[in-house]
C-alpha cells in the first residue's frame, strides 16, 4: 500500500505523450533545417562547409601559402566548431576540393582526393589541403565585423554565423540535401552569367525571369555535357524555383575509314559515375538489350574519353546514342528545388530573382559593416595623430612635464585638453621618432585619413553609394571570372530539345531474327528460330495439337484476340524459346481462365481488322488502335453473356466487299462501306440469324472475284451476284462445293 506521506519528484512533467513527442520532433527537425541540410541564401554554405572554410582560415591556409594536413584541418574542426564524426567533416572537405563536383572548387587538395569513377579519395592522414581564391572571396573582410558570430558547441570560442560571401556561391557550386519534411537540390551555374544578371536586376528591378534566362542560359556543371531542356520548361523552373534540367552527355563520330565509324563521348552528366555508366552500358550488351551496339571501351586518362563501337556501319550514330540516352546515364535529370535558408532562420522556395538579390542584399550590409568598422579605426587613428601634432607644436613642454611632473598623464590632459586616448599613445611614443620629418609623415597621413573618412561618411549615409559599390563589386568578380578565363568559360553547352525520333527505339534494339511462332490449341506458346519449319517436327504435349504458325521476326509485335473481345500484344522477342513445348501463354498476358484464343496475328502497322463477336455483330478497327501497352490487354470487341469474339480477320488492300457465312449455311455478300470504323464497340449486324451465329467472313476485292477452299486447292464463284444483299439480311445457302465447315480457307 502506498504510504500518503512518499516524496513527490518533482522533475515529473504532466504533459501528454503526443504533445511532447511534437515538440521533441519540432527541435529536431528545425536543428536538422538549420543546421546540417539546408544551405544559407546569403554564402551558399551549410555549417559544417562554413565551419571548414573559417578552420583553414584560422589556420592561414592561403593559396600562396604551404598547405597542411587534411588531418590537422578536420581535427580543428570536430574540435572547436563542429563535434561530429571526423569522417563526415573530411567528405565534405574532399567534395570542396573536387574539380568534376564543385564549378569553383573552394580547397586545393595535395594527394588523392577521389576520381570521376567514384573511387574514394586517400585517408586525410595522407592529403594535404589549402583554401582557393575563391575560398578567400568568401571570407574577405570576416576580421572587420562583416557578419556577426556566436559562440560554438561548447561556449569557449566563437564562430562565423554566415561567411561575408563576396562570391555567388549557393547558384556557383550549387547545392543539395534533405532536411526533415524538405530538400533542396540546386545545380552549379557560370559566376560571370550570374554577374551579368545580377547587374541587370540592379539596372532594372523589375526585369522579368525570362529575361534573366536568356542571360544566364541554364545551369553550368564541371563535368560539362549538353543542357536538352525545353526554354519554355527552364524558365518556368526558375520562376517557381522547382523544375529539372535534362543534361545529355557529349559526343562525336569519328571516322575510321572504310565506311567504319565509332563514337566518342568525351562530357557525362553531372554526378555520374563513369565506372558505373560504362558497366551498366556493358550489361546491356552482355544482356543484348543494346544489339546496336558491340563493345565499350574506357580510354580515358586526365579527360574522358569512352570508346562505343557500333555491331554494324549501317546503324545511325545518331539512332544508336538515342537508344543510349533512353538506357543509360549518358542522359540523366538534375532537380531544381531552390529551397533555402533566408537569413539563416527561415527556410523557403525561392526563385531565381530572388537567391539573387538576397545575395546583392547581403553584399550591401557586409559592405555597411565593414565601412562602420574601417571608420571607427579611421577616427581612432585621426584622434592619435591630432595628439601627435600637439607634442610637435609644444615637445618642450611636453617632456619636461614627462620628466617632472609626478602625475604626466593628467597634467597633459588639463594642460593640452587631450583625450586619455591620446595622452596613451603620447606616452608610449619613441623618442626616435621626435624629428622633423616624423611631423611631415603625420601631417601627411592626418590629410589622407581625413579624406578617407569624408568617404566612408558618405558612403555609410547613402543607399545609392552603397549600391554603387555593390555594382563595382559584382563588375570585378565577373570580370575576375570571365568567359575567356579557363575556370570561368562555360562547360555545359545550351542545346535544343531532341526531336522526336521517327524510328521506335525499342524495335530498333530488338536484333533482327526470323522465327516462327507456334501455339497450340492448348495455349502452349513458343518460337523457333528460322522459317519453313516441318510440322511433323513440331512437338505438342499429349493430347494438344497446332492451332497457330506464324512466320515472323524478332521485332514484330504478335497480337492475341481472346474470346473476350480484347487485345493482348506480345514482342516476338519475348517468346519462350523453340526448345520444348515452350510456355502457357496465360503467363504472359492476362487473359481470363474462362476466355479462349479466338485468333492470333502479327501486327502489321496501318492495316485494318474485321473483328466480329459470335451474334454477327462488327466493326473494322485500325491495327494501330489495338496494341496493348499491359499485360491485361485492350478492350476493343464489347461483349456480354453468351456472346463471345470468334473473328479477327485483316482486311485486305483495295477490298470493298466482304462475304459472310453462318452457321445456319446461309452466305451473304454486302459492300464493306456498310460496316463502320471504330476504335471500340459492339458494332453493328453483319448478318441476321434465326438460330446459330456467324462462322466465317472474307473481305475480297469485287473485280477479282470470291474464292473458297475446294478440296486441296481454291475455287472462284462464276457469279457473286445471287448472294449480294443489304447488311444485316439472312442471305442463301452458299455455292456448290462450299465446305461443310463453312469456312471460306
């Protein structure tokens, strides 16, 4: 029994479970936002690459100076700014020092810092590393209270909370991750492009994405390739801020003489892997899913270059690399999902315009900063001299009260009116430095730091200044990383989209064979290689026998029409070997236990089928309208109860008339006009029955006559004329000799 006087514990918090929970979520979702997936619209960067950039700073890792140990550089960072794992911070270190993935790579990596293969670069005990110039752009002006800081993990020292960012980074390098609940994938860009915008936006503030595009182009990736995106699709990308580009690798046919040709790809899509793609692009020749092509050959070393070698000259290099594009990471989607951080708090999908003139903001209070903060050292230094002037003017004075007074300090502030500053700095001058020629260097330095801080007074005073030296900045950086510089000069090229290709791609890969197709009464179907097959060679189970032989090739397209009026396609390609009985055909397509095979046909593009269902209802429909794209096949042929689909006929050039026979023996002929076109129906009555139902029908063509099988041969109706009538009428018994199955062959 729980006695009424036990110690309460006060730590308890009566809350509810989901309540909590939200909260305890919340903060881990804002932290992981904030500070780990996310990217900063100001810098461009995430914690830990920030925390990396300040760690080389610290350490005076300029590009002119020695570099240092990747390990010495990883070491400062899980120890002063960032406490995660050593591996993290030295991946995300070797990604900035990757020329193939970062446009402007922020460290210069000594040693093995990985390949475009995807091999992993060397231990960080092994690398050395320093910042770049474009490194430096980003920190300029970070000692002069460009952007403020706060204290790290642990409250022992301080840190950047954004980089003063005189570099268009976040659309320069680009950027991805995923955060809790969202993502942001933006692609590298050309800086001097994104300069020649951003000096258009300043020029007219309401200049319309559109107009931005048309500077910018489109993304700029390292590895290079060709942007195939519609204009249209890019510009409505970056006006939403969401979007993808579609990047095709570059290639060329080079000639071999003789006729013989191969191809060369010296660009792949951006983050692909080229040991990879050459891989998966063998499996398809090993799996003869690419009979286009016969061999892959890797002869890259510093530039790519990867060999594709064709199976015959007579194929197109432009067919070839279509079906590489359609197989293949030779093309590949880059997302465009402008989701970042405004003001390092408040993540948002913004558009082009506005990353930009986020970055022109930043650019300006960075600017107001450091002009505050060069003013102040200004008016300290003017104060000093201004005391330095006063000793010149009255040194006499000024030592003897040095050497007797008891209290110099006061007594030179009662006696010359000075600040302590300036008493301070008189007291440590050198006696060295009392001559003549001392007093004309002050002189001179007062005059030009008066000037100077006449400037920044106007210039700390003024938007319009301000914007002007924005202006002049963004100008040097474009210039600095200009077009016809080898780091600034676009790599990825803006090409058009591709037009559709004429030729199917599929049947195109399919290699060319000639089978034939057999299938029995059973549904047990298969394919042989070659034509003109002995029947008596042909083996059926115990009990089954042929229904169906066709010959084909590989590449056609076998249509199946079931008793349930609908259409299934199989390639000729994917039938079951001739070996054995071969396969039910039930696993390859849905077709329903109770429905048979009422006919089996190989596609013939641009033909047309009479099809008819057991009552005598029709209709022609287009070869083209019945291909099935599933395995549960097309619904042409609408029928119900009893009624099942019996006939699929093909329907002959120049026919005009169709003869049809019921099971009553009753033959009608009637223009094939009468009977409609359709894509889906019941259709219409082809010919009227009392009992029964329709057996057979043949399209012929009037001037060459009706034929029907008479004994092992073919027979001709003299006169065709007894047996015309009006659609849907019962006709009369057929001619002397008609078959007893009544069936015209």
């Amino acid at each position: 029994m729980a006695q009424d006087n036990a110690p309460i514990d006060h730590d308890i918090v009566d809350q509810p479970f989901g309540e909590i929970l939200s909260d305890r979520y919340l903060s881990y979702a804002l932290s992981t936002i904030m500070s780990r997936s996310l990217p900063d619209v100001r810098d461009g960067m995430k914690p830990v690459h920030r925390r990396l950039m300040y760690a080389m700073y610290q350490l005076k890792l300029n590009p002119t100076g020695a570099p240092k140990k990747s390990a010495r550089v990883v070491g400062d960072v899980i120890g002063k700014f960032h406490p995660h794992g050593d591996t993290a911070v030295y991946d995300a270190m070797v990604r900035l020092a990757q020329d193939f993935a970062q446009r402007y790579p922020l460290v210069d990596g000594q040693g093995n810092f990985g390949n475009i293969d995807g091999d992993n670069a060397a231990a960080m005990r092994y690398t050395e590393a320093r910042l770049t110039d474009v490194a430096l752009l980003l920190l300029e002006g970070i000692e002069e209270n460009a952007v403020d800081f706060r204290p790290t993990y642990d409250g022992s020292e301080n840190e950047p909370a954004v980089l003063p960012g005189g570099f268009p980074n976040l659309l320069a390098n680009g950027s991805s991750g995923i955060a809790v609940g969202m993502a942001t994938s933006i692609p590298p860009h050309n800086v001097a492009e994104l300069c020649d915008a951003c000096l258009a936006i300043l020029e007219d503030q309401q200049i319309p994405t559109a107009d931005l595009v048309k500077i910018i182009g489109g993304p700029d990736f390292p590895t290079g390739g060709t942007l195939v995106e519609d204009q249209k699709d890019v510009i409505a990308a970056y006006e939403t801020g969401r979007g993808a580009f579609r990047v095709r690798a570059k290639w060329k046919k080079e000639e071999l003489g003789r006729g013989k040709y191969q191809i060369i790809v010296s660009e792949i899509p951006y983050q692909v892997q080229k040991s990879k793609l050459i891989e998966k692009i063998a499996e398809l020749i090993t799996t003869r899913k690419l009979p286009m092509l016969d061999d892959i050959r890797d002869e890259s070393a510093e530039d790519i270059r990867i060999v594709l070698v064709p199976k015959s000259q007579n194929v197109e290099a432009e067919l070839l690399m279509e079906a590489l594009y359609r197989n293949s990471d030779l093309e590949s989607r880059f997302s465009l999902n402008m989701n970042v951080l405004e003001g390092g708090l408040v993540p948002r999908v913004m558009n082009l315009k506005e990353v930009l003139q986020l970055w022109m903001t930043h650019l300006k209070d960075v600017l107001v900063r450091r002009s505050q903060y060069r003013l102040e050292k200004v008016l300290h230094r003017l104060e000093v001299l201004e005391g330095y002037l006063i000793v010149y003017l009255n040194i006499d004075e000024v030592i003897r009260i040095i050497r007797f007074e008891d209290d110099p300090k006061t007594e030179l502030m009662a006696r010359f009116k000075l600040s302590e500053v300036q008493v301070e700095a008189i007291l440590n001058l050198r006696l060295r430095r009392l001559h003549k020629l001392e007093e004309m260097e002050i002189k001179a330095e007062h005059e030009k730091l008066a000037a100077e801080r006449d400037e920044l007074e106007k210039l700390i005073g003024s938007d319009a200044r301000q914007w002007t030296r924005v202006k002049k900045q963004i100008a040097a950086i474009g210039k600095q990383f200009g077009k016809d510089t080898e780091l600034g000069a676009r790599r990825t090229v803006i090409g058009v989209p591709p037009a559709p290709v004429a030729v199917d791609l599929d049947e195109a890969m399919i290699e060319k064979e000639p089978v034939s197709v057999i299938c029995s009464r059973q549904g047990w179907i298969k394919a042989m290689k070659g034509h003109g097959h002995n029947p008596k060679d042909i083996k059926y189970k115990d009990g089954d026998r042929e229904a169906f032989v066709l010959e084909g090739q590989t590449t056609d397209k076998l249509l199946v029409f079931g008793t349930n009026g609908r259409f299934y396609t199989i390639g000729c390609d994917k039938l079951p070997p001739g070996r054995g009985f071969g396969e039910p055909l039930r696993i390859m397509v849905d077709l329903p236990n109770d429905s048979d095979i009422a006919e089996m046909m190989l596609h013939a593009p641009g033909q047309k089928i009479l099809v008819a269902a057991t009552s005598g209802h029709g209709f022609i429909v287009k070869s083209d309208d019945v291909l099935a794209q599933t395995k549960n096949g097309k619904q042409v042929l609408n029928v119900s109860g009893k009624v099942e689909a019996v006939l699929c006929k093909p329907v002959g050039e120049g026919h005009d008339h169709i003869a049809v026979m019921g099971k009553n023996r009753k033959m009608l002929v009637f223009a094939l006009d009468e009977i409609p076109e359709m894509g889906r129906g019941k259709g219409v009555i082809l010919q009227k029955y009392k009992d029964g139902g329709i057996s057979d029908a043949k399209t012929f063509k009037w001037d060459d006559g009706l034929e029907f099988k008479y004994g092992s041969g073919m027979t001709y109706v003299e006169d065709i004329n007894p047996w015309v009538g009006k659609r849907a009428s019962a006709g009369r018994l057929p001619p002397n000799g008609f078959p007893k199955s009544n069936r015209f062959d």
